[in-house]
C-alpha cells in the first residue's frame, strides 16, 4: 500500500479522461488538506486508451437506448390506463343495454 507523504494511506483509483483512461492512480485519502497524488502501474493491456472510449460510447448508447425505453414505456403504460377506462365504461353500457332489452322482453 502507498502512503502519502503526511502519512496517511491512499486509495487507487482510476482516470476515465479521453487523454488518460484506465490509468491508476493514488490518492491521499485527506484531500482537503493534502493534495497528494502518486501515479501508478501503467495500465497492463497495451490498447486500452482505444478500448475505453470504445466502452464508454457503448455505455452511451445503452443508457440512450434505456431512456428511449422507459419513455417508450410510459406512454405504452398511459395508453394501458386509458383502454382499462374504456373498457370499464363498456361493461356499464352493455350492463345498461342487458338491462333495457331485460326490461323489455318481460
Ligand atoms: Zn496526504
């Protein structure tokens, strides 16, 4: 474990810049009163710097693709409430019509 130059411990923790992402780092566990900052291993797959923006896009997409969804889902869920209001008012009309044509024949 690194410790810091004020002798407190680090925490390892991961840049997710475009110029920089994967790269570990530590970091002083006071960061109001210290700004230490110790860089790490280097990341061990040579071609991360393409395959985390890769990664990111897809992220973006998927959560895209999710909001796209849940509106979807809200309008499918809107229009489900309106067709049960529908369908309860048709049961009191043919109730009324069994009624009438009830009343009628006797
Ligand atoms: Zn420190």
């Amino acid at each position: 474990m690194v410790v810091c130059t004020c002798g407190a411990s680090t925490s390892l923790r991961t840049l997710w810049t475009t110029q920089n992402p994967g790269l570990h780092f530590h970091r002083c566990n006071k960061p109001s009163s210290c700004e230490f900052v110790a860089w790490a291993e280097p990341p061990k797959i040579e071609n991360l710097a393409v395959m985390i923006p890769a990664l990111l896009d897809t992220i973006k997409r998927h959560e895209e693709n999710a909001r796209q969804m849940f509106a979807r889902n809200m309008k499918l869920e809107e229009e489900a409430k309106k067709l049960a209001q529908e369908k309860k008012m048709l049961k009191v009309i043919l109730g009324f019509g069994f009624f009438v044509v009830h009343v009628l024949l006797c």
